[in-house]
C-alpha cells in the first residue's frame, strides 16, 4: 500500500503552526512545501504508513515557512479513495 502524499486538506491549527496557507498547501508533497526537517524524519513517519496503512502518536520534527524547527507528535490513517 502507498499511501497518497498530497495534502488533500489543512486544519486551521496546522496552517497557523507552519506558516502555510491552506491554497499553498492543498495538492502539494510535504517535501515540496520542505516540511520535513529531515529525510529521515520523513522515511520513519512513512514507511509504517505504507506497510500498515495507519501510525498513532509518532514524535518527530518538521520545519515552518521561516525555517524554525518544531517538534510534533503525527497520527496519520491512509484512506482509499
């Protein structure tokens, strides 16, 4: 299973947290929005999501418009469309 990579939608709390308006984001890769703050970060949050389609309360780092770093816990469940 590969889960989509699009942002399909952006909560309120997360375009205040990222700088991100919700047009920047909507359709785009959090590697081309430069979201992750390492690729690393980003190969641990993805890959049990694409073995086991849902992952629960994993720590990591993601990066705002400014280039601040800050720390986020991510629930993720891939829907099939």
């Amino acid at each position: 299973m590969r889960p989509y990579t699009h942002a399909e939608q952006a909560h309120e709390h997360w375009v205040e947290l990222t700088g991100y308006s919700r047009e920047e984001a909507i359709g785009q890769r959090g590697t081309s929005l430069h979201l992750w703050a390492s690729p690393a970060d980003r190969q641990r949050i993805m890959a049990p999501l694409a073995e086991q389609g849902t992952l629960h309360e994993i720590e990591t780092t993601f990066r705002r418009t400014n280039g601040s770093i800050y720390h986020a816990s991510v629930s993720a469940e891939v829907i099939e469309t």
